[in-house]
C-alpha cells in the first residue's frame, strides 16, 4: 500500500483542540505513516503544536514536529530540540518559515539548509529530517535553478527526505525530481496534496505561495460561486485524478495537507483505493 502522511496545524481553541481529535480518529483509518503538525514561524504556535504532537504520539501514531527557524536564535533552537526528544519526537519537517510583516529580524538562521546542518550537528540521527521544495519554484526564490540548488543544499546538510508545496500540475514534479535526481539529491520527493473544498480560500492561499491553480481549474471554480456541493465534486474529481497520476508516475508517498477536516482527504484516499 502506498504511505501516506497527513498535516494538520494546532487548534487555537478548546473546541477546535476536540475537533481535531474527532478528525484525527476518522482519518487514522487510513493508517498513516505518520502525522505532522505546523509550526507558526516566529515560534507562535509553539505550544500548541508540541501539545498536539504529543497527543498524536499517545493515540500510538507517528508524529512530525514542524519546527521553523526564522527569527530563533540557536539557543532557543536547542532548548526546542531538546524538549522534543524529551517528549519521543522522532521526525522534524524543518523549515525556514515567514516571519509575519513588521516582526523583527534578529534570528541567527536565514535559510532552512542552516537549520537542517544545526540539527546535525547538534543531535546526530536522533531526527528523520524532512524539508520542503517547491516543484513550481518558491515564490522568492531569485530563480527555479537557485531554489533547485537551495533544495540540494538542505539534502546536503543532512536533510532524510522532502514534502513538496502543492501543485496541480503533476509534469512540474516528476520535472523536478528529475532535475533534483541529476544534481545528486535522490531522497524521496513526496507531493504535498492540497484538497480543493473551498474556492476563494485556495486562490488566496496559492497567490500567497506561489502554488498555480491552472486557468481552467480557477475558471471552473469562480463559476460555481457560491454552490459548495459542486466545488467539493468538482475538486475532488480534479485532485483525485492528480493523485493517480503521481503514484502512477512513482511517487513514493502523499502527504495531505488536512485543513483540519476529515471528508476530502478520506474520499481522495478512499478513490485512490
Ligand atoms: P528555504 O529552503 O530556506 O528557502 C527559502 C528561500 O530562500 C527560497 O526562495 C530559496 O530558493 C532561497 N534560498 C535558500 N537557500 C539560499 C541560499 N543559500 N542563497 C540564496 N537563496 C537561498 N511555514 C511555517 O511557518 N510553518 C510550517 O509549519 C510550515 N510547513 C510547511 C510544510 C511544507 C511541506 C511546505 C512546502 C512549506 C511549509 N511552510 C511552513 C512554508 C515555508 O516556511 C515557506 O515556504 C518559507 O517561505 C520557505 O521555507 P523553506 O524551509 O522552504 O526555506
């Protein structure tokens, strides 16, 4: 069976906090390799996402700690890490982060690869480190070939495997693993799936991460305005076909970004068989 992991964020809220252990029950029937949770860069949510690994670990699954490095010193890093080991914490999707606008610099990390080499360094093999990449180029990048370069620069510094920002376009991964492959980084690429629910939240999140929605997707879904029924039919159709695609073409795992809820990632796990 094909692996599949799955990411939520941490609840702000009590009632969120419960929402989220009823989504979780519903989806562990998947039986995912293992579960991540977010991290708000800055070190905002780092509470609630350490409290909701720790659940996640003591319901017997497999948890990630997002961790991100923008703004930290390599103290408080260290503090961090140690707390994680400390709580059974096995796997970390190390990340760079964005600091929110008007937060001060001050942070003695400025791209993931620094934090990926620190961890290293500091903890050995204690950590299966995951990163991100970006098969349609990370929104700052100064080129596709220089963040196809920073990605080689984090499996370099010791980086297990990568989770890709979602796509709806498959050609732009298997371009990238190619691309990636022929530079000397053959860890395992696996897509980040971002299910299609909600029309006007993916256009704002993708302007936002650089991630294409294709025109004639965008068209489609701005037609349907307001009728959620036919955007969540539409969607799944859309993403589930993307899916086949990917395993088909070797994708060795899928990693869906949850959103918190359980329906959609569970029919397009559920159509995937
Ligand atoms: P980096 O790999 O450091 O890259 C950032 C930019 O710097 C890129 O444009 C890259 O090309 C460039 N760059 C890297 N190295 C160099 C160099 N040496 N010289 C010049 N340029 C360089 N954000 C959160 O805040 N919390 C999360 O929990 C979170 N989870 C995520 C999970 C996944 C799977 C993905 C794909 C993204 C996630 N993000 C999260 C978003 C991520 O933090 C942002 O995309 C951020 O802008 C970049 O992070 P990175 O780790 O890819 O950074």
């Amino acid at each position: 069976m094909l692996p599949i992991s799955l990411e939520f964020f941490p609840p702000k809220t009590p009632e969120g906090a419960d929402k989220l252990r009823a989504v979780r029950q519903q989806l562990y029937a998947l039986k995912p390799e293992f579960c991540s949770v977010t991290y708000g860069a800055g070190g905002s949510t780092h509470a609630g996402t350490f409290t909701t690994v720790s659940e996640i670990l003591a319901e017997g699954v497999d948890a990630a700690s997002h961790f991100s490095c923008i703004g930290a010193t390599r103290a408080r890093v260290r503090d961090q890490l140690a707390q994680l080991q400390a709580m059974g914490v096995k796997r970390l999707v190390a990340l760079r982060g964005d600091l929110p606008s008007g937060y001060g610099i001050g942070g003695e990390f400025q791209y993931a690869s620094e934090l990926v080499e620190f961890i290293r360094a500091e903890t050995g093999r204690a950590f299966r480190i995951e990163v991100a990449c970006y098969p349609e180029t990370h929104p700052q990048a100064k080129s596709p070939q220089a963040d196809l370069q920073a990605f080689v620069a984090k499996v370099r510094a010791g980086a297990d495997a990568a989770i890709t920002q979602y796509f709806y376009n498959a050609d732009s991964y298997f371009r990238f693993v190619d691309e990636a492959r022929k530079l000397g980084a053959d860890v395992p690429v696996v897509p980040g799936i971002m299910p299609i629910t909600n029309s006007s939240q993916l256009l704002r999140f993708s302007d936002a991460c650089g991630a294409e929605v294709p025109r004639w997707v965008r068209l489609r879904l701005q037609a349907f305005g307001d009728d959620a029924a036919s955007i969540k039919a539409f969607g799944h159709e859309v993403v589930a076909s993307l899916c086949e695609r990917l395993v088909r073409g070797g994708a060795p795992a899928l990693h869906f970004y949850t959103m918190n809820q359980a329906q959609a990632t569970s029919a397009l796990c559920g159509a995937l068989k």
